[in-house]
C-alpha cells in the first residue's frame, strides 16, 4: 500500500533486485517519510493512530546531518507505543515506532535494521527512496509506504517499488487477506482523517499568514505616517529653535533698551531733583506726568498726583486761564509767560512751553514755576549785596536834594 500528502510524478531510479517471497514478516511495516519540517504531522498522525494495529512504523524523516533528533521523545509524549530510535541490528516488532538516525541511511534484512552513513557525495538526498525500495524487497505485500510531507523528490521512487512488490507477492489465504484488509482500512481511515485535519492546519495557518500580512501592512503604512510625522516634527523643530534664537536676538535688543531707558530714567530723575525749580510735565491730554521736589512745595503736588488732570487738583497758586494757556501752547507751539500769586501772597513767575518728543511731536506742556522775590534776591549777586545797591542808591538821591 501507498498513500502520499501531495501527489508527484515517480523520477527515473534504480531500483533494487529481489524475490520478496522469502523474507516476508507477519506483520505490515509501514515505512512514513516526510520532509525537514514533517514533525507536526508526524504528531498529529500517531495522536490519531490506534496502538494496537499490529504494524511496526519506521520513520524516515529528512533531519539536519549536524544535529541530535529530538523526535523520538516528542513523540513518546502523543502514544502509548514505544518510540525508539534505530539502532544497528535492531529487529522491528509490531506495536513500535522505529526513528532513523540523523545521517544514515536504513536498509532492512528480513526485521533487521542496517544502518550506514549517507554518502555525502550524493547530490539528492535518496533516504526514503532507499528505505522504501528495501521494504518492498524484503516484506513485500506486508510494505506499506507513506509521504507525508515535502517538496522534493525523495520517495516517489520508493512508493512506487512498493506497488510493484506487491503485485509480485504470493497470494494471501482468505482470513490474512480479510485481516490486512481491516488493517488497511484502519490505516486509510486514519490517514484520511490526519490529512484533513493537516488541510485545517493549513487553512487556518493560510488564514493567519492573510491576517499577519495586513496587520504588518498595516503596521507598515503605521511606521510611514509616523515616520512623516517624525520629519514634520523634526521641521517644526528647526523652526522653532530659529524663532527661539531670533526671540533672544530680541531679548538681548529689548534688554538693552531697557538698560538704556533705566539709564535715562535714571539720568532724568537725578536732574530733576538737582534743579532748584519747581517744573510739572503735562501730557497732551493734560494729566501730571512727571515733576520736581520742588513741586511739591510750592504748587503742593503729590506722588498719588501723578496721572491725574491737573485741572481738578487744588494748586496753591491762583491761575484762572491755565487750560486756555496749555491748551494754546499745544496748538500754537509757542511758549506762553504768566505772574501769578500763590495763597501766601508771593508772587511767582509761570513759563509754559511745549513738551517736545524725540521725533518732535508736541505730547504736552512743561510747566516751570519760579519765585520772583528769589530771582530778584539772587539775580545779580547775594541778597545782601542788592540790599546794600539800593542803599548806595537812596543814599545818592538824597545827597542831590
């Protein structure tokens, strides 16, 4: 009996000679080959084999030449018949499952296992095809061969020595007949049953192969969106470090100014105070911008006077036509003079004059206050040296007279 996953063409071989009428056992040898990757059916074949068929099973997978065969213990784990691994010499029994060694090739003599190293020069790799062909000759219509998974050619060949073999073999009484039938049919069964179970797996393995491609396209088309995210970041980025060092371009300038400002503030501030006069800056909408020490004292201005109009607060000298005053100097830009008496009787002189901006704009009005009595103490010498003038001067009138 043959059976096979995938069906391929037989290729042009030399098969071995023989009668298989004086070596056969009385039990069927099943020889099953399967490629490097054929362990999963391998397990799912003898988790579905009964262990009591009365057939021996000789595994002739191809394996890796430079590795030790874990088969053998995997598969103790998914039947109750022993699992060995061949040995030369070793004779097969009925119930057991027989694994070739990594490198070898197997023959059989009559039961006995011969085992000899794979010639390296040989270009195919023929184990299965070599088993086969010594199973037919030797156990004849008792040799059942199997492929259960592979691409290459290894054992078509030897399936096809098998059929031959079997159709040479002696008639068989009609109770061995009846009782390889059943056993073929058991046989048949459970493979059919394997192969569609082995179809499922590579269904549903198709299934997620589909599912794990669109996941990674998926994935893919992810990374490339990121990776277009990732370079418009890395843009934004370099725009935002050029507007951050233009910002502290600006900074710097700013802070600059601002020291420069201080600076004037500073400078304007100390002038102020070191000029014995009282003077008020008026802006354009004739609120106090600004004024001396000596403000304070003689117009009586305060620091919570600053930024209120100067019309509504109560000046301690008497200027009737001070808004038309202010207002004409803004106008007309020239200065406008006034004397004018404060509550205590003393007179005062009043000079208004336009309040001129760097770009000279007229923001206001710059009023200056001076005390007339001073003026004339100190206009021309001391006080006291005026004093003693107009003395010589009354004095010389007299003498006339």
């Amino acid at each position: 009996m043959t059976a096979r996953r995938h069906d391929r063409a037989p290729i042009a071989t030399a098969h071995p000679s023989g009668s298989a009428q004086t070596a056969q056992s009385g039990f069927p040898i099943v020889g099953i080959g399967a490629s490097a990757g054929g362990l999963e059916a391998f397990t799912v074949l003898f988790k579905s084999l009964l262990p009591d068929l009365g057939m021996a099973y000789v595994l002739v997978p191809h394996l890796d030449p430079q590795r030790e065969s874990a088969i053998s213990n995997i598969l103790s784990r998914t039947t109750s018949m022993p699992v060995v691994q061949i040995e030369n010499g070793m004779m097969l029994q009925p119930n057991h499952v027989y694994v070739i060694p990594p490198n070898c090739d197997l023959v059989l003599k009559g039961l006995c296992c011969h085992i000899g190293e794979r010639d390296q020069a040989r270009s195919v790799n023929a184990t299965i095809d070599i088993f086969f062909c010594s199973l037919a000759t030797e156990h004849g219509s008792n040799a059942i061969g199997i492929v259960l998974s592979g691409t290459a050619s290894d054992g078509t060949p030897g399936l096809t020595v098998i059929k031959g073999e079997g159709r040479e073999a002696e008639p068989l009484t009609e109770s061995e007949r009846a009782e390889k039938e059943k056993q073929i049919a058991q046989l048949k069964q459970e493979l059919s049953a394997t192969k569609e179970y082995l179809q499922s797996i590579i269904e549903m393995q198709e299934a997620t192969n589909e599912e794990l491609q669109s996941a990674n396209e998926e994935i893919q088309s992810g990374n490339e969106e990121l990776q277009s995210t990732n370079e418009e970041l890395q843009t934004s980025k370099e725009e935002l470090e050029s507007a951050n060092e233009e910002l502290h371009t600006v900074n710097e300038e700013m802070q600059h100014r601002n020291d420069l400002l201080t600076q004037l503030n500073n400078d304007l501030t100390n002038l102020l105070n070191s000029v014995n006069l009282a003077m008020v800056m008026v802006s354009s909408d004739l609120s106090v911008r600004r004024f001396t020490p000596q403000a304070t004292a003689i117009l009586g201005l305060g620091s919570s006077d600053i930024g209120r109009p100067i019309l509504r607060l109560k000046l301690r000298i008497d200027v009737r036509s001070l808004e038309q005053m202010m207002v004409e100097v803004i106008q007309q830009v020239q200065p406008r003079h006034s004397t004018v008496q404060d509550e205590d009787g003393r007179w005062f002189s009043l000079r208004i004059t336009p309040y001129r901006t760097l770009d000279n704009r007229i923001d206001g009005v710059v009023l200056t206050v001076v005390d007339r009595h001073a003026v004339e103490d100190g206009g021309n010498g001391s006080g006291k040296s005026a004093k003693r003038k107009k003395a010589v001067k009354k004095t010389a009138r007299r003498a006339r007279h």
